[in-house]
C-alpha cells in the first residue's frame, strides 16, 4: 500500500498555486474539507457494518510540509486512536487507506467511469461520486499528485490527479434511470379564436381533465327528425364523453340521451326533448308530478315556436 495514513501520505500542488511553496489558507482549508469529506463517505460504506466504529480514529490531521519547487502537505490519521466494541481500530484505518488508494487509482487513470462497477449500489456510488468529484475539483490545478517523500531523493510520485469532467459526473449520478411509462389520454378544452388582418389563430385556453369536468353543449334551437324548435333563449347542458359513446344531459328537463358520435346524441336528445314536450303538453296538468308540473312550465318558457320541418 503505497498511500497509508496510518503513516503520511503526501499531495505535493505545483502549478501557479503551489509554485511559492506554500499555499493560500483558503486555498487549503477547501482541499482539506474535500479530502476529508472524501475519507469519511469511505468510512460510511467500507467497513464492516457489523462492527463498532468511531468515527473520530478517521480524522486527518496535518503532520508535515514539505516544499520541492512545489508544496507538499502531509496528511495522516489523528494519533489519538479511541477502541471501539466488535472491531480493532487499527484494521479499520488499514481499510480505509487501501479503499482511498484504490479510488485515487482511478483518479490516476482518469477513468471515473469505473466508479460505476466499483460501487454497483446506486446510492453509493453517487455519494462516493460527489465527494470524489468535489475533492478533485478542489485542487483547481492540474499539477498535482499523492505520494510518499525521502528525505535524500524528495518526493516520490505516485498518483497523478486527472480531471473529473463535469459530463462524466453527471453521467455516474443518473446511472439508474426511471423509465416513466407514456399515457395517452384524449380530452376536452377550450380553443381561443382570434382573428386579425384575415389570419386566423387557434391557442388552448382551457384543457379539462377527464372525469374533473362537464362540458357545456348549447343549443341555439332544437331539430328533431321532422320538428324544429325556436327557443327564447339557449338551452345549456352537459356533455360527456366516454370510450364509446357521448352522452348530453338537461338536469332542468330530466332528460339525457346517447350516442356514438356527437351528432347522433344530438339528433336522440332532439328526439326525446320532442316527445318529452308534445307528452307533457298532452297530458292535463292535474295529471302531472310535482316534478313534470316544473319541467312542463320550464318547456313553456323555453319553447318560442314550434314548426315541422320541412323536406
């Protein structure tokens, strides 16, 4: 294992923002909160679950600087290690390290989209991604590398960093896609007319949702097979359509009727508003029902004229 934090592990920053020796303090202070950022969603998913964990043995501290045309801060677990119940600390902290190298192995390679068969559990490998992805992001050059540093021959590269493109992120979080099945559903809505300079507009002014709303269908007149009614003032009632038929209904005249096109529960409602009106004009109003006496002096008001139509 060549990067251990258990010992040190070296990231040496060359570039613009290294090349003094020594770094910006707000420079280093978001690498260090991304790297251990980094080190604790390994912590979450690494270890055995069956086993006490502390997550204070993984805090990383830094132990050294060193500077080589470049700068060099070294980073190791906390010496304070606290033991924990079913585990041993040291093997944890040996884990997580081998877990770090592996993930800055690909970093090397620049080829994130292993994260992919590395972390086959969704919500894992989106959060290894992101603090991955904001780790890399953080070091903001492309001169960088881990490492280990000898005291005669400096610092050793081993790791390069490459860069986490912003599609290939993207690409690792959206890796199980929700497949939403399509509907197709007919319904009813108001169309705007406008006409200007010849030109005639249509736009969708209201959309009803099946079953939400009844539509209106107005009569101007009612025409039957062979009678024609004029009436003082057009007759609203509702209209609904199923899968197989439409139906038009007068709550005022109790009266509705059915039909597979439009037009034909047009011509049925024509039809039974004829008999309905020449049955209840027939028939003496002693005769009638609390509820024909209505809908006889509703037809009265309604009807202004009756004719027969003519072929």
């Amino acid at each position: 294992m060549k990067l251990d934090f258990n010992k040190t592990v070296y990231l040496q920053i060359g570039g613009e923002i290294g090349k003094n020796n020594s770094l910006p303090l707000k420079y280093f202070a978001e690498l260090s909160k991304n790297l251990q950022t980094l080190v604790d969603t390994l912590v979450e998913f690494e270890l055995p679950e069956d086993e006490g964990i502390d997550r204070k043995n993984f805090q990383l501290e830094l132990t050294d600087f060193k500077e080589n045309d470049s700068a060099i801060p070294g980073f190791s677990f906390t010496k304070d290690v606290q033991s924990v119940i079913g585990g041993d600390a040291l093997k944890q902290r040996d884990q997580i390290s081998k877990s770090f190298e592996k993930l800055i192995t690909v970093a090397n390679k620049g080829t994130y989209q292993q994260l992919d068969e590395i972390f086959p559990d969704a919500d894992q490998r989106k959060k290894v991604t992101k603090s991955l992805y904001g780790f890399v992001n953080s070091l903001k050059t492309p001169k960088v590398a881990f490492g280990n540093f000898d005291t005669k021959k400096g610092f050793k590269s081993d790791f390069s960093v490459k860069k986490f493109q912003r599609e290939v992120c993207d690409q690792l979080l959206e890796v199980e896609k929700i497949v939403h099945e399509i509907d197709t559903e007919y319904v009813y809505g108001r169309i705007k007319l406008t006409t200007q300079n010849g030109k005639e507009r249509k736009a969708i002014a209201e959309i009803f949702e099946s079953g939400a709303t009844k539509l209106s269908y107005v009569f101007e007149k009612i025409e039957s097979e062979n009678r024609k009614f004029e009436l003082t003032a057009p007759l609203y009632c509702s209209i609904e359509k199923s899968e197989n038929e439409f139906l038009i209904a007068s709550e005022m005249l109790n009266l509705s009727e059915k039909g597979i096109t439009e037009e034909e529960a047009v011509l049925q409602f024509s039809e039974a508003f004829q008999e309905q009106f020449q049955q209840l004009q027939n028939t003496k109003y002693s005769d009638l029902s609390e509820r024909q006496r209505v809908v006889k002096t509703f037809f009265t008001v309604l009807v202004k004229n009756e004719t027969g139509v003519t072929a």
